[in-house]
C-alpha cells in the first residue's frame, strides 16, 4: 500500500513515502543520509508518550542511536522562548553539520523543528516524520519553515527543504476525531484549489476516511501531497503559483489572531471556515456559481465541521475588526491585501482586485 511522491527540486529534491507501518521501518529509510549512526529527533509530549518508543524502535534495529527533546504540545509553542530551547538543546547533543535533525510531530513541531535545522550552524539536514493528518498532507512538504511572532502567524521562518518526508498512515490512528478532521480542511482545499475530481471523490469517500479506512487514507495523503509537490516545483519561495496553496487561509489566520491561536479554532478548522468564505466571497464577486459555496458548505457539514464563523466558542471582533487583522497577513503586497478566489470548485486563483466592502459584507454576514 506504500507510496512514494518524488519532490524535484535538483539537489535538493526528496522522497515524501506515505503508508502504513512506516515508524517501525524509519531506520532502513534514514540510514542512508547518515554519516553517523545518531540522530536527534524534536518531538511534543503528546507525541512523544504514545509513538517515540515506536520510533526509537525502528531507528535501533539499524544500529541508530537517537536523543529526543519534547516541548509542550500546542501552538504556542511556535515563538521564540521554544525555538531558543530547541537550537541550543541541539548545540548542547553536539549535532554536526552532516547530522539529521528529525522533526517528529504536528505542523507545531515540523515549522520549529525546520526552522531551528535551517539556522543550526547555517543549515543542517531534516528529515520530518509527520505524525497529524495536517502536517502529512500539507506542511511538512515544501520546505517552509518558522516560528509566530506576537504580529502574526509565521512572519519568522525560512525556505528550507527536507531529505525525507516520513508520513506514517497508522500514526493517524491515534489522533482525536477533531485532530483529524482539523487536517481533512487541508485536504478539502486540495481539491478545491485545483482538483474537482478529487473533491468529487472526497465527497464520495470522505466518511469512509474518517471512519479509517486505510487505502482511502493513503490515497488521500498521496494525492494531496503529490498535487502540493506540484506547485512547490514550479513555485518554491511563493512569487507566484505557491500562494494557491492559501486558499481559505487569509480569511483563517485573521480569525486564529481573533481567537489568540488557542484551542477555540484549530488550524485545519480556520482553513475550512476559510475555504467556505474565499468561495461565498468569490460568488458575490460573480466569479463562481452560487452552488458551489454551498457544495463546500455541505461537504464540510456532513463530515461534521467548523463550517461557518458562528461555529467558533467565544466572542469575536466585528467585520471591521476582522479585516483590520487581515492586513497582518504575509501575502500583503504594498499595503494590498492578496486573496486566492475561485472560478469554480477546483480553480484558484490569486488575486489583489477585490473590494474592500465586498469582504466586509461577507464577514458582516457570516458574523450575523
């Protein structure tokens, strides 16, 4: 059932191998990068109890030592005062410049793990091992890197690519219903940004995947990942193309800052919501049906998510407020907010020639 998406890149192209089974197997996979046999692996805690015995497993069956440093689950762990524990616990393990750090865990860890990899004596190889369904399908491929500041959302960070992605199917086992489905948003706007046949098939195969159906989980991790590898190739410091793989995600990261990157809206569940704005926004522009916000909608609804901004706990900021939070976001170009939009399900596009009240409206009513 494995399979493997190969990221082109020239010298620094890598493997992403998704399937079952793949923890227990990690050391035959990364062997070949070593020039030692130790590794030093950054993981959460969370990850760390359930799966690192696993890990350390697979490495020890091919002579590979490991140390492991596990930080605090959760988003917060992204900024500063965890980055600078992580750097100087890898300075402290005496990782050299031909070693491999390994980022073992969510989208948090991956963005951390790399991001400390990319400054670490000016660049050490990585290898990720993502271990939620967000981070496989989406964040730990294409080689983007970094931390949050108090401003935003990933505004620290750099471009840097792994050796290998390591995406375990079985480990998706272990995450709780809204874990999952916080990563399926990332894999809805697959097939929204630039595939209808894959959302026809979500449609069709979504409950069967999160009722865990193991062939529909790897084909859905192996086609996101291949569509994202794709547009990294063709694109890979986002100066053009790139930005498709942010749709729902200006609309997202307003209402994370909103709700101060806390549990009340998980990443995947932001993207969702997102995604259902970006296509209501593109309607109202005339650009797509009024059928497909709603097929989106009711896509999201019967795999029972965060489908509108009312799906949120707590209070929130108005429209004006909303939009105010938008303007931090890292696709601003000159003061200009950039939206990715749609001509229909399966056909994104970036684009800065959007009204300002018309996306007031839109957060207007989704606030209503």
């Amino acid at each position: 059932m494995e399979r493997v998406v190969h990221v082109p890149l020239d010298d620094r192209a890598y493997d992403v191998v998704i399937g079952p089974g793949l923890l227990a197997t990690a050391g035959a996979r990364i062997a070949p990068l070593l020039r030692r046999k130790k590794v030093a692996v950054l993981t959460d805690e969370t990850v760390a109890e359930i799966h690192l015995d696993t890990l350390r497993a697979g490495l020890a069956a091919e002579g590979i030592e490991m140390d492991a440093l596990a930080l605090p689950p959760g988003e917060s762990t992204k900024g500063w005062p965890q980055f600078t524990r992580a750097v100087e616990w890898l300075l402290e393990q005496k990782v050299e410049r031909n070693d491999v750090v390994v980022a073992f865990g969510g989208g948090v860890i991956g963005d951390l793990a790399g991001f400390a990899a990319s400054v670490l004596r000016r660049g050490v190889r990585f290898v990720q091992i993502p271990t939620s369904l967000l981070a496989q399908v989406d964040s730990s491929v294409g080689g983007k890197t970094g931390i949050n500041a108090p401003q935003g959302k990933n505004l620290i960070g750099a471009f840097h690519q792994p050796s290998l992605v390591l995406a375990d199917t079985e480990v998706l086992g272990t995450l709780t219903a809204r874990d999952f489905l916080a990563g399926y948003g990332e894999v809805v706007k697959y097939g929204l940004l630039g595939d209808a046949a894959f959302f026809d098939w979500l449609e069709e195969q979504g409950p069967k995947l999160a009722a865990g159906d193991m062939e529909a989980r790897v084909e859905a991790v192996t086609r996101s990942v291949q569509m994202k590898a794709d547009i990294v190739v063709r694109d890979e410091t986002e100066q053009g193309d790139r930005a498709l793989l942010n749709l729902g995600h200006t609309f997202c990261h307003a209402l994370e800052a909103a709700t101060g990157y806390s549990d009340r809206l998980l990443h995947g569940e932001g993207v969702a919501i997102g995604c259902a704005l970006a296509f209501e926004l593109s309607a109202r522009m005339g650009l797509c049906s009024q059928e497909d916000p709603s097929r989106v909608r009711a896509h999201l609804k019967a795999m029972g998510m965060k489908t509108d901004v009312k799906d949120i706990p707590g209070d929130l900021p108005d429209a004006n407020g909303l939009l105010e939070l938008m303007g931090q976001d890292k696709k601003v170009v000159d003061g200009q907010l950039r939206f990715i939009l749609a001509r229909g399900i399966g056909s994104a596009f970036v684009t800065a020639e959007v009204p300002r009240d018309k996306v007031l409206g839109v957060l207007e009513d989704a606030l209503a």
